[in-house]
C-alpha cells in the first residue's frame, strides 16, 4: 500500500510543481480569484491539501527512510494547514492575500521543490 500512496503522491508533486514552475501567474490569479471570496477561500484552499494529505496519514505511516518518511511528514503537514485553514478562516484569508501577480516568480522556487521530490519519490518507489 505504502508503494502506491508513494506513486499517488509523486504524480501530484510532479504535476502540481511543474506547473508552479511553468506558469507561476495563473497560480498567482488562481489565488486572487479565490480570496476575492472572503472567508471561503480559506476553506477553498484548505480543500486543495486535505484530500492527499489523509490519504497519506492513513496509508503511508512510514517513520523510517528520508524519502518515505519525508512523504509522511508533508501529509501531516497538510492535514494541520488544512485545519488550521478551516478553523481559523481570517488567518487563511490573510496568507491568500500576500498573493499578487507582481510576486508570481513566488511559486517557482516550491514547484521546483515539489517536482523534484515527486521524481525521487517515484524513482524510490519503482526500484522497490
């Protein structure tokens, strides 16, 4: 299971960075539009991590190994952003309002993060 939960994420880290990468002023846009709802968009965005980040917690629990134990870290990561997000909606909205079209090169730095680790964690689980 864990191999899967491992191919699942590497998929979304490599997608979701390349795409940080490659066009880093529509997720700059994608964030505008989204706190231009008020309050929502907190959960709006909470939304976007939650789904993978349970998938991870509930079926990769591996503490061990910097690649797989990395994997299980950033889906606890991401189940306390997406609580804190859902509880404290004004503290969400305020992150989504520091995004502005002029500090779009923003996202490159994460997407090259996120894209590199999806490649590794897919080459780790592969040779497994």
């Amino acid at each position: 299971m864990e191999q899967a939960v491992q191919k699942l994420a590497a998929i979304c880290f490599i997608l979701v960075g390349s795409s940080h990468i490659v066009r880093p002023r529509v997720w700059s846009q994608f964030f505008i539009h989204m706190s231009n709802k008020g309050e929502a968009a907190s959960f709006l965005n909470a939304l976007l991590t939650l789904p993978l980040g349970v998938l991870i917690v509930a079926f990769h629990n591996v503490w061990t190994g910097a690649v797989p134990l990395t994997l299980t870290l950033i889906g606890w990561a991401y189940i306390v952003k997406s609580f804190i997000y859902f509880t404290f909606p004004k503290y969400g909205l305020r992150m989504l309002s520091g995004v502005t079209i002029e500090k779009s090169w923003m996202f490159v730095p994460p997407g090259v993060l996120m894209a590199v680790y999806g490649a590794l964690l897919l080459y780790t689980s592969l040779m497994n």
